[in-house]
C-alpha cells in the first residue's frame, strides 16, 4: 500500500492511500459508486467484508474500555445488522451554491458537495424520494444549505429544507406538486436560521420529522429492548430514562411494571411521545387519559433535571456521543440505583464515562477484585451502522 499526503502529529499520524499494491486479507471492492471515486464521507469501511467490519468494530469497542476508562472487560461478538445496506431511515445532504446539486462531503473536506446519484444504505424509499426531488432542487429557497430526508415508521416520507438565512419562502406546495408528479407523496417541511420547523405542504400532522429517532429502526428496537430486559424484574420498581427521546424506553419500562421518570432536552420529542402513547392508548382501548400515572417526562437538560427526580432503582440513560456530562455520573454515584443499563454509540464516551462510575484501574468485571462504586456485569456491542465505524453498545452495571 501506498501512501500520500502524510501528516505527523504528536500521538498519530494521517495520511491517505494513493494505491493499493496487494489487497489485504478481508479487502473488497466497495459496492457505492461514490465509495472511492468521490470520497464519500458518510462510509469509512465499505473496503471491508462485513465479517471483518464486525471483527474490527469489536476491538474497537475493547481497545477504548482498556485504553480509555482502563477496564478489564471481555468484550463478545458484535451483533450484526439485519441487512447491512439499505438500512437508514434518514439521510442528511449538503446543497452546493447556487442549487446546482446536492449531496454529501468528500472525506475532511466539509467545504466541497458532490452531487449524490445513490446511496447504498439508505432505504429504497428515500433514493425513490431523492430521485424525484433531484430535478426539482430549483424550487428550494436561494438560501436553502441543507436537505433532510426521512422515512418515518409508518412509511411517511419528509424532505426538511433547512436554510441560512430567515427571509420567507412559499414554494413548499410547488414542491411538493413536482415530487407527486414524479410519482412520490412527500411531506415538505422548512426551517429557517434558527427557527423552528413548519410544514409547507403535505400531511399538518405528520410526525416532527426533526425529532431525534435511531436511523436503523428495526436493530433500534432490538437494543432497546435487549436494554430495558437487561435490568431484570423492574415490577414495583422506580425507574430513570435519561436522555428518553421519543419516549419508547419510557413506554416499555412502564410496561414492564415500573414508575417512570423520563428526561430530555427536545420538547418536541417529549410531545411527541405523549402523543404516541394517547394513540396506542386509544388503539387498545384501554384509556382516554393523556399519560397514565407512573409516567412523568421532564423536559430539560438531565444534568439539570436529576436532583429533581426521586431515587431510582434501576436507570437507563441513552446519551448523544458527548456522552454524559461529569455531573450526570457524580449523581448516579450518589443516588446509587441498584443497575444501571448504559447505551453509547461511541466507544471512547462511553469508556470515559465507565471509569468514573467503575473507578478509574479498578477491574470492571463482575467478581473482579477491588471495591468499585460499580461493576459492569455485561457488555454488548450491535451494528447499528454497518459500513461506517460508528458503533452501538449497551453496558450494565451493578451497584
């Protein structure tokens, strides 16, 4: 293998692949057409059998439990995807100046736009959206950077055109007409320079289709409840869902036989989980009431919210790749529940984050030696991203 453009840095070093000699052990051709040629970002493993990918992702998820949060940890075998391509529910593209085209960034070089043909893992359903939109990317406002397309779980289909600036725009239903005539039913959204969105056209009760949702649904659901099952028998039980989105964690945990307290920043995703449970209600006929008692969902930053909760007995907390914030493990230290089920989709947070509960060098394992706040009983690494080097893992821990 060849290298180029090499790039030395105290602790690593970068450099890109200007010819590769002999394919290496597991090496494939990639199947995207923008994998190679245009540098596609969005994958970083697509050269790669999916056996290896999940061979790697494993040791990544090892490497930073015992570099990163200095644990002794046997890590098992990643849990594959369903299907491996076609899996996103959301795609997010880049609008080159002037509207000439859009797409996704080449690799580190968030200033140029390649226009998109197909994207392999995103699902059939929104490359027959983005082919019908394609044509029609003139009617976006001039200021227009951004195009979201989403996929609901109902089959719904959103395209959320997010601008730069603030001057109105009323070409939605123009929009919306050009894609039907192309023979696809969208919802059309817009949201201006920090401002919330609205639906130009389509269905005015559609689900927010900015509200933060795992993009691989159908693994989504398995981790969720592989996660919420791993805390045992939660029966008469208080229980904590950090960082709740949606709320479906909430729901399952309530139905299981646990009180609920859920936290999250997006008021939209907590009105929206509200709804969801009046439908499902509804649909069962079991109540007319907006939320049974032992669910309370709290709006706000968990840092903020957690003094204000009452103590739990088991928590699930699901935060963004940042992780938790130091505030959020010293209060989980404190309150000390009897299991904690802590679900990351990154590997090096999520490390950081297990030394301070576990205790920095201490053994992370069940029976291992040393007194620690807490111990990890079980790890679980799942491909909720195959063919990039993201990572989901669920982790619990017992007082």
């Amino acid at each position: 293998m060849e290298l180029t453009g090499l790039r030395m840095h105290a602790r690593f070093a970068r450099a890109r692949i200007a010819h590769v000699v002999e394919p290496g052990p597991g090496r494939i051709e990639p199947r995207c057409r923008h994998y190679l040629p245009d540098e596609c970002g969005g994958c970083q493993l697509q050269h790669l059998g999916y056996d290896g990918q999940l061979a790697l992702k494993r040791e990544i998820v090892a490497d930073a439990l015992e570099r990163i949060g200095r644990l002794q940890v046997v890590v098992p075998p990643v849990i594959p995807a369903p299907d491996p391509w076609g899996y996103r529910s959301r795609i997010t593209l880049a609008i080159a100046p002037g509207r000439r085209h859009a797409g996704f960034h080449p690799l580190d070089q968030a200033g140029r736009v390649f226009p998109l043909q197909q994207c392999e893992i995103a699902a059939p359903a929104l490359m027959r959206l983005w082919e019908a939109l394609r044509p029609a990317l003139h009617l976006l406002p001039p200021d227009a950077e951004q195009l979201l397309l989403r996929l609901d779980r109902s089959g719904g289909l959103h395209a959320v055109i997010r601008s730069a600036g603030t001057e109105a725009w009323s070409g939605g239903r123009r929009l919306a007409e050009s894609t039907h005539a192309r023979g696809v039913v969208v919802t059309v959204w817009w949201q201006p320079a920090q401002g919330a969105p609205r639906v130009m056209a389509g269905d005015r009760e559609a689900f927010p289709a900015t509200v933060f949702e795992q993009i691989h649904p159908a693994l989504a659901d398995r981790i969720r409840a592989d996660a919420s099952e791993s805390l045992g028998d939660v029966r008469n039980m208080h229980a904590w869902d950090l960082y709740a989105g949606i709320g479906e964690t909430t729901d399952h945990l309530f139905r299981l036989g646990a009180t609920v307290e859920s936290v999250e920043l997006d008021r939209r995703a907590v009105e929206a989980g509200e709804r969801r449970w009046r439908e499902a209600a509804r649909e069962r006929e079991e109540s007319q009431r907006p939320e049974p008692a032992g669910i309370v969902r709290h709006v706000g930053r968990v840092e903020e919210m957690l003094s204000l909760l009452h103590d739990p007995g088991a928590v699930i907390a699901n935060p963004p790749r940042a992780g938790m914030e130091e505030a959020v493990t010293r209060e989980l230290l404190r309150r000390r529940p009897r299991c904690i089920v802590y679900v990351s989709c990154d590997p090096a947070t999520l490390a950081r984050d297990l030394g301070r509960l576990c205790g920095a060098g201490a053994q992370g394992v069940s029976g291992g030696s040393g007194e620690t706040p807490y111990r990890i009983t079980a790890v679980q690494p799942y491909d909720l991203f195959p063919q990039t080097a993201h990572i989901e893992t669920v982790v619990r821990l017992e007082a």
